[in-house]
C-alpha cells in the first residue's frame, strides 16, 4: 500500500539510528549492534501523545528490555 507521506525524518550514522515517517506512523530501527539509547529525542509532525505498536527491544528478540510495558503506555510529545 503506497502512502502519499513517506520521509525519512532524522539518520544519525554514529547510532546507527534512523526514524522513517510513513503515513500516520514513525518507524524508529536502533541498528547499532551493542548500544540501545533512552530518552532519545526524535522529531515529529505530530502533536499528540504517541505509543508503541510493535518493539524488537523484548529479551526474546535480544533486546536490552528496556521497553518493558510499553504498550501500555502513551509516551508525552513536546
């Protein structure tokens, strides 16, 4: 399904971090192998709260678990 917003927001080759904006979402993919980041400030056109529809940081996928319960909570944009 082709949506009319596709944008890469912000990539920063130092973490290995990139956040992709495609219709009413924003992918955020961590690729550096050892570092996982928190509170990491991300810009974004929306104004409402945002939360977390599916995370790769669960322990079963080798993650840092730092997302427990996440999907449970509405994270406050600024």
């Amino acid at each position: 399904m082709c949506k009319p917003h596709q944008y890469i927001s912000s990539q920063h080759e130092g973490d290995k971090v990139i956040v992709y904006e495609k219709g009413d979402l924003i992918y955020i993919f961590n690729f550096h192998p050892t570092q996982s980041f928190e509170n990491y400030k991300i810009g974004t056109p929306y104004e409402s709260d945002h939360f977390v529809l599916y995370e790769t940081d669960e322990d079963r996928f080798g993650g840092h678990k730092r997302l427990n319960d996440a999907h449970n909570h509405w994270f406050e944009s600024y």
